[in-house]
C-alpha cells in the first residue's frame, strides 16, 4: 500500500507537469480534481470500514474521547481551594487570588447550575402548539387572527370599544408608524396633480362629473393643508385580532361575531391565512409586528383608535362613586335614572362597605336628595351631625317614640278612603307575629279585630277621608280592646309587657319625631337583640309611611339587612318596600356583610333581583361562590374580588359592571372615616 501511495504521488505530479507543458492549463486541473475525488472516496471506504468493526470490537481511547465531546455539566477539581476562598471573599481584596483554572471552573459551575434551573422561556413556553393553513392550536385552544385591511372614510369616537368590551378570550395587537411629513407632501402633492389633470380631462371630453374623484381630491387636499400648517400628522398603522376558543365550531361563531361587529363600523378584516403563526406572533406581548399589513392614517381617526377604551360609567349627571380602575375614568351616573334606584352592598368586614355608602350619601346630600338611615352600630352619627341632619338614638331609656298605629298622608287622588288603614292593619298584624310569636287562626282573627276597633275608638273607619289628620290609637289602646273581647285576655297579657312592662313606652306612646331634616338618622345600637327586628319593622313602616305622604326624592339606607329578612315577616316587609320604591321616588340601599344568611333567605335573592345597582367589595372565600352563581361573575371577576384590597370590587349598573376604587376627598375622609386609628387622632386634635 505505501508503495502503491508513493508511486501514485509520483505518476501524479509527473501527470501534472506533463499536463501544464503538453495539454495546457485545463488538463491540469482536470488532474487536480481528480486527486481530490480519489482522497475523499479513500476516507469514505476507512469510515465505513472503521463502523464494521466498532460494532464487535471494545471501544478504543480514541472513540472515548469521541463520546466525551458531547456537552456535560465539567466536573470541579480541587473545590477545597474554591470553597475556602469564598467564605471570606473579598471582591477588591481576593478578586486577584482568582488563577485561570479557578476562573474556569467557576464558570463551567455556573453553566452546570444554570442547566438545572427553569428559565422565563421554560415557565411561558406552551405545552403543545399546532399550526396550520388556517388555524393555530395553541394547548389545545383554537385561536384564530385577522388584520384590518380597509377602513371607512370617517370613524367614530370610541369605534373599538365594542370590540373590547366583547366577551371572548381575545389579544388585540396596535402598531403605529410614524412618517415624516415632507415625504408625504410630496405625495400628496402629485396625487392632487393627478386628480386635477383628471378632472380637466374628464371636462374637455364632456363627461359626467365623478363624486367620488372630487370627494377624493377634498380630502387630500385638506390633508395636505393641515400637514403644511402643522395641525395633522401622518401614520401607518397596523391593527391585528386573535381571537380563542375551545373547539373548531365556536371559534367560527367567534370569528363571525367579530367580523360583524367591525363590519357595522364599516372596518374591513380578513383572516392571516397561511401566515397563521407570523399572525399570531403580531399580537404577542412583544411588539413584533411580523405581518407588516398597515394602512395610511392621520392624526385625527388615530385619535379614536387609540388610546383604548373600556366599560365606562360617566355621564353629565348624578354623583361619582369612585374611579374605574379598567381605564381610570370617573364612575359618575344618576342613580334615578335607571329602571329603578336601588342598591344591594355586599362586603366582608373592613372591606370599605360603610365608607362607600357614607360617601355615596354624602355627595347625594349636595344634589338636593333627603336620606334616611337604619344605623345598627351607631356608625353614622359623625355624619350626622355634621351636614346638620337628626340623629335619633332608638331605645328604652330615649325619649324619642315612634308609634305604628300611625297612618300616612295620602297625597294621590286615585287612592281610595280606606286603603291606607287597610294596608296598615296587615303591617300590624305582621308586627304582631315578631312581638308576640306565632298565633293560632283563632288569635290572628281577634289580632285582626282588634286592631280595627282600636282605629274605630279614635274615629278612623273605611269611609273616613283624611284619616291621618285625626288622633292615632297606641299600643295600649289595642291592649284594652283585647281585654274586652272574650277570648283576647291570653293576647293581651302577651301584649302587656310591650305597653307595661320591661319593653313599655319605646313603641306604645304618640310618635314625637321628626322627619323634616335633609338627614335623619335612626340608630337603634343601644338596643337588646330581641327588640332589634321588632324595631327595624316599626322604623320601616314608619319610614314608609313618611314617603308615601309626600312625593320627593330620598334614599333609605338599611344597614346590616341580614337582621331583617332572617324574620317572615320584616323580610317580606322589606323585600315588598324595594319593590315599590320607585314609584314613590325612594332608592333603598341594602347593606350586609353576612352574603351566606342574606341568600339562604327567601327574600335576598328577590330583593338583589329587584336592585339595579350592586356594589360587590373584597369578599371572604366562602361567599365568592355563591356570589359567582348569583351574579354570574367570570373567573376573572372572581379572581378581582378575592384579591381587592379595602376600597375596591365590582360595581353593576344594570347591564354595564366595572372594577371600581372608592375614592374620597381629604375633607370627606374626616366625615366618613369608621378606622379607630383616625377617630382617636381627631378626637386628639378636638381636644
């Protein structure tokens, strides 16, 4: 063989000098090729033979040097050394200590930790991801993207925003491009040079003048007047959709949703067909724009591209309730101009519920509306107080009495005499339940008799017109009626500790309080727990009574309503107020912290129901789910709910709901603050 190789070497180099002198320069490279294809195929046949026998031969050290190229984590020498100059290093000190090998063996530790730890990419990168033609499947989810090619010669304010606001799983991806204007003034200017040599042509042949020619050469040359004067400014513009869905047939009922909405707008999309996956890169969080699709647009229709809108409640009337955290917009809106004015407050403790609704009263005062208030826990007294309102202390040792024989001031020609003591003989038959428990239909006839003949003692009968003007029977005046009628003894010996005994004077006397006041305050804190429903039922039907004698603009803010519809009775009372309120001009705010006692009811769903307003703030866990059932609230809704802080939840109004935050000036905060820290340090300041 090496002879073979030597004299080969040698035939060769004589071919070549031969080939350069007699057949000149291509032979010789001709012979230069050749020489290389010989070597290569002599390496292939050692290859080839090499592999044959590795298979039953032990692999050599020169193959276990082969295999050790393949990248691993390098093992560390000598790591003593390493380790007892790292417990006391010193950057400026020790950093000069450092040899080659330490350096290199510090990197090659590194690259080995970075091997066994997940990086951003591993923790967002999909599980699965599936492209084709027309789609790309994304973990299992059908996602879809579109582009605008096309728009309409005028745009609306706001024309994305019901776009944003539809409820599908959606990425929507902006590009904007700014040009300079001389460069799209020189367009311009030959584009109006070539429309108006059109013109002038179509007119010398006598035809018919073209709109849409002079529609075109008005706006171009307005656009160019406003770029030379400096009040518009040129972009391209780039508008991209992706849109999700579970499965093949909702994402085409989605895709066809989106594509009829913007076609109401007269904004024209299509589909990323065959650049499926460049379409959906355009609308990652990365601003990559991989489509590169933009149409020509100024500043003005940008200006209602961008910036984004979202669910909003502003109007020109009413109060504000706080600011919408979706885009940071005022949440101002006039309660009364709904289908109805109330309102349902859910909240755990200490998640703001009080001060919300104190605000919201507040800021009611200053638009002219009266309000009256349940207060349990004596929360609304600074309040009070302050805007100069009446605040009622409701208890045995007050002088303050309410009386619930009495009747209301009719002040609508179309009612009947008669209907006003009707209905309040059913309100007392249903007081009569709570003070003196449940009754046998023999007692609850008595009860119903012996309410009328107490009215018939003052005068007041079914024909009497103008009841109201007359004296009302009292607690007691029922109490001697009942003892008159055989067997009414046992109800009235029931009765007497309400007009006699330990509960006397509180609910049995002539009513000496006054509702005249822009505020008024019922607190009824200093209370014992078993006289609490009975009370809230009294100042209830008292409140009402009040309201349907005169026609005028008020809120009634019942505070911790779980206390009432826990009870038959004041429930069906209360549930029937809100059903009714809005004929009297009355909103009736519902607050309650106890979400599980308030739906278990038969009455809280009803009264939610008839409430066009709800404010839901931070809730406890447990309550999460069954508000989510109730007011079909989204996992995100959710989510926002169990993670708001103090201050912050959903707010419905009808069928629009937002994120909202309660805000509230610093000369508010003095007034309505219920934190223990502020009210100890105003007191200080007082002092």
């Amino acid at each position: 063989m090496p002879d073979k190789q030597t004299t080969g070497q040698i035939t060769f180099e004589n071919t070549e000098k031969q080939g350069t002198s007699e057949h000149g320069f291509v032979e010789g490279i001709k012979a230069k090729w050749q020489k290389h294809v010989d070597k290569n195929k002599a390496k292939a046949a050692a290859r080839d033979q090499k592999e044959k026998t590795s298979s039953n031969d032990p692999i050599k050290e020169s193959d276990k040097k082969e295999v050790q190229k393949t990248p691993q984590p390098a093992k560390i020498e000598n790591t003593d050394e390493l380790k007892e100059l790292f417990e006391t290093f010193d950057p400026k000190k020790d950093k000069k200590k450092l040899t080659k090998k330490m350096r290199r063996q510090i990197i090659e530790a590194e690259k080995a930790y970075q091997h066994g730890v997940s990086s951003i990419k591993d923790l967002v990168a999909p599980t699965s991801v599936e492209v084709t033609p027309k789609s790309f499947k994304l973990n299992g989810m059908m996602t879809k993207s579109f582009f605008v090619f096309n728009y309409p010669r005028f745009l609306d304010a706001n024309w994305l925003n019901p776009i944003i606001n539809f409820d599908v799983a959606m990425d929507i991806s902006m590009f904007v491009y700014p040009t300079k204007s001389d460069q799209m003034l020189k367009i311009l200017r030959k584009k109006v040079a070539e429309m108006l040599s059109t013109k002038r042509i179509n007119a010398k042949r006598g035809a018919i003048n073209d709109t849409s020619l002079d529609t075109a050469l008005e706006d171009a040359e307005q656009l160019r007047v406003d770029l030379q004067r400096g009040m518009e400014r040129f972009f391209q513009v780039g508008l991209y959709f992706t849109v999700y869905a579970e499965n093949a047939e909702k994402l085409d009922t989605v895709c066809k949703q989106l594509e009829t909405l913007l076609g109401t707008q007269m904004v024209m999309v299509r589909s990323g067909d065959f650049q499926t996956e460049r379409a959906f890169e355009s609308t990652l969080p990365q601003a990559t724009d991989m489509l590169d699709i933009v149409q020509n647009m100024n500043t003005a229709p940008l200006s209602s591209t961008f910036p984004f809108v979202s669910s909003s409640l502003t109007s020109n009337e009413g109060i504000m309730y706080g600011l919408n955290r979706h885009n940071n917009s005022l949440i101002i809106f006039d309660r009364f101009k709904l289908e109805n004015a109330n309102q349902v407050v859910f909240a755990k403790s200490g998640a703001g519920k009080s001060y919300a609704v104190k605000l919201d009263v507040l800021r009611s005062l200053m638009m002219g509306t009266d309000v009256i208030i349940l207060d349990p826990e004596n929360e609304y007294e600074t309040l009070t107080k302050t805007v100069g309102g009446t605040y009622i202390n409701i208890s045995l040792n007050s002088d303050q009495r309410i009386n619930p024989f009495d009747l209301p001031a009719t002040f609508s020609k179309e009612e009947k005499p008669g209907e006003s003591l009707r209905e309040a003989a059913i309100n007392l038959s249903g007081l009569m339940n709570l003070m003196l428990g449940n009754r046998t239909p023999v007692e609850q006839g008595l009860m119903d008799r012996a309410i009328l003949q107490s009215y018939e003692l003052k005068g007041i009968t079914q024909d009497t017109e103008n009841p109201h003007e007359l004296e009302m029977p009292t607690m007691k005046d029922l109490k001697n009626v009942l003892e008159s009628l055989e067997g009414g003894r046992e109800l009235a010996v029931r009765l007497e500790r309400f007009t006699e005994g330990t509960f006397s004077g509180l609910f049995s006397d002539q009513t000496n309080v006054n509702l005249e006041s822009g505020l008024v305050t019922f607190c009824i804190r200093d209370l014992e727990d078993q006289l609490r429903p009975i009370s809230m039922y009294i100042l209830l039907n008292f409140i009402w009574n009040k309201v349907r004698s005169e026609l005028k603009r008020r809120l009634l803010v019942v505070d911790e309503a779980w206390n009432i519809v826990q009870h038959e009775d004041s429930g069906r009372f209360l549930h029937g107020l809100v059903k009714r309120a809005r004929k009297y001009y009355l909103g009736v705010t519902t607050i309650t912290q106890d979400v599980e006692d308030f739906l278990d009811s038969p009455w809280g769903k009803p009264i939610i129901t008839n409430s066009s307003l709800q404010l839901l703030l931070r809730q406890a866990p447990v309550a999460t789910e069954r508000l989510k059932k109730v007011f079909d609230l989204t996992e995100q809704e959710t989510s926002l709910l169990l993670n708001s802080k103090v201050g912050q939840g959903l707010f419905f109004a009808g069928n629009q709901h937002v994120a909202i935050q309660i805000v509230a000036s610093p000369g508010e905060d003095q007034i309505i603050t219920t934190n223990p820290e502020e009210l100890i340090a105003q007191r200080k300041k007082k002092k």
